[in-house]
C-alpha cells in the first residue's frame, strides 16, 4: 500500500506498472490532494512518497528513507501571466500579491533558509499576503483565488498544476530530496524497499521521474536484493559483523564480506586490478592499503570519515559501485550505529 502525493502521480504511476509486470507483484496506491477528501487517516501504508513528507511525518514511525528525485523551490504564476520573473526584485517590482508556506513545512523552511542568506527574508515576508501550511495547499489556492498571483512552491507541485514556473536566482541553491518513507508498521517492508529501490534505479524508475522533468538521484542499480562486496580487515571483524548483519535486517540489502589480514589487503586489490576480474573488485574496503593507495586510486575513493565501529582505520570506496546509495547507506549506518554500541 502506497500513498502519494497528487504532484508525483504521473512517474509513480508508469513505475507501478513496470514494477508489477516485471516482479508480478501488486501495488495498491493512494494519493494525497488538497481538492479531494484525503484518504483514511486510521489506514498504515507501507510506503510514503510525499513532496513535504507531511503525511509521512504524521503516519508510524519511519524505517527508512530512498531518495528518488530532488525537487526546486521556484516562483508559481498562473499560465497565462506573460512576464518571466528572475529575481525577488523583479517580483517585488511587479507588485504581485503572493503567498508563501509556512516554515513548518519543508518548503517553508527551505524558503526561509534561502532568503535569510539572501537577506531578503524580512523585506518577503512583509509584502506577502498569506501562508499556507504546504506547497500542495498554496498552488490549489493559486489555482482557486483570483486575489492570489503568485506562490512560492516546489517545482514538482508547479508542474501538477500546470503553473508557469519563475526560477529566481535567490532560489538556485533550494532544492531538497523527495523520498520514498517506508513505514515501520509496514505488513510488507521487503516489498515497499523493493519499490523504493525500484523508483531510485537509474534503467527503471528514474527514466519516469526525468520524463517528468525531475531532478534524478545517483540510485543503485537495480536488483531485488542488492548485494555489497566488502574487504575488511581482520582486526575489525569481531566489531563489524554484528553491524552487517544488522544493516542487513534493516535495509534487506545482502552483505557478503571478506576477511583478511591489514598487509594483504592492497596485494588482493592489486591482484584484481591487473586482472580481467576488475569487476570483481569489492565495493568497500576498510583498512589501509598501504603503499598501493596510488596505484588504486583510478578505482577507490577514500571516505572522509573513517571512524567505523570504534576501529579509525581508513575506509575506501570502490567509484564505480552498482550500489552506491546502498553503499552509502551502509556507511551511515555503521557510523550511528557504533555510537548506539556500549
């Protein structure tokens, strides 16, 4: 069970199809709009696919979060206003009666966090005529009140409601992931991780989210279960399996490791490099490699933060992953959980 907002129906819908001819599995999908009665509050969904995470915020308590497409903070005209706005001058010129939301939504507070850099917060707020609790809610508005000129909104509400879309230039740096919640009370969570992961494939649902002129996210390729590679040093692995293996039951990713002592790390790589295994080569590598950094540097990134598990050795990241998001992942997730570990 799926519940989406209105503005990412056209993607999410063309990804359901695929995802069930592909896995012959079923998707039963709600959407959230504020033109209609909204669905059941009493009912648990699965999965949450909000553009300001409201409803996800207010449902269970969330599993995790996929990354799917990224979304801009824009300025929202009706179709037919026939001057193109690039800049909070321009818009304040024009004298337009606007809107913005408030900060207790993600655009409101993407919005405030842009203007207050821009120092243009105040003198904004001043000339606005009302806030609305969402993007969601000031588009219909804009759609409904002939008072009502413009609104401050995520692009992706914009282009729901066939807006005209002003990208100002105090707005470049405002954008903020739409993710795919999946809920802790899901009857199902395995499925609603597959979709998400699905949705955040670059051959799969990411073709419908850029289809739809969305911003995409570096997502895994696809696979039902990913799977990591991952060369460990021998004097981590009494810290590190129990963290896998609860990385594992959380994100229903497979992790296979390889122990080996710290000096033989780098002859193993070495190895594979100059083979015709190169795909072989591990997707993570924590320990030091020595005097083979250099020579492995075409294919490994070293992470900027290597405290893992208690242990400061360095950890590597192989640069052309499958999986980096899941990859990722992983890394955070050992990071927080090693500070949880007495």
């Amino acid at each position: 069970r799926v519940l989406c907002d209105e503005a990412l129906r056209v993607p999410v819908e063309k990804a359901i199809i695929q995802f069930e001819g592909e896995m012959n599995r079923g998707i039963s999908l709600d959407f959230i709009d504020p033109q209609r009665p909204a669905p059941d509050e009493e009912k648990i969904y699965d999965l949450y696919l909000c553009v300001e995470g409201g409803e996800a915020n207010q449902a269970s308590e969330i599993k995790v979060a996929v990354p799917v497409a990224f979304q801009k903070l824009v300025l929202a005209t009706r179709k037919d206003f026939s001057i193109n706005l690039s800049s909070l001058a321009e818009l304040l010129d024009a004298d337009l009666a606007f809107a913005t939301c408030l900060n207790t939504s993600a655009s409101g507070k993407a919005l405030e966090k842009a203007l207050t850099e821009a120092g243009e917060w105040n003198k904004v707020m001043s000339k606005s005529l009302r806030a609305y609790p969402s993007s969601l809610q000031s588009a219909a508005a804009l759609s409904s009140d002939e008072e009502l000129e413009a609104v401050f909104v995520w692009d992706s509400v914009a282009r729901g409601f066939d807006l005209r879309i002003h990208r100002l230039k105090e707005l470049d740096g405002a954008m903020e992931a739409i993710e795919a919640r999946v809920s802790k009370e899901s009857e199902n969570p395995s499925l609603a991780f597959s979709f998400s992961r699905f949705l955040a494939a670059p051959t799969k649902g990411q073709f419908y989210f850029a289809e739809a002129n969305f911003i995409g996210v570096a997502g895994d390729a696809w696979a039902e279960t990913p799977e990591l590679f991952v060369y460990c040093a021998n004097q981590v692995k009494e810290a590190l399996i129990p963290g896998l293996e609860a990385f594992e039951k959380k994100f229903f990713v497979k992790v296979t490791a390889h122990f080996i002592d710290q000096p033989d790390i780098a002859k193993a790589l070495g190895l594979i490099s100059r083979s015709k295994a190169v795909k072989s080569m591990p997707d993570l590598v924590f320990g030091s490699m020595g005097k083979a950094n250099d020579n492995l540097a075409a294919h490994f990134d070293l992470s900027p933060d290597s405290r893992v598990v208690g242990e400061n050795l360095p950890v590597f990241v192989h640069k052309s992953t499958r999986f980096p998001a899941s990859t990722r992942n992983l890394l955070g997730f050992l990071r927080s959980w090693s500070k949880e570990v007495p």
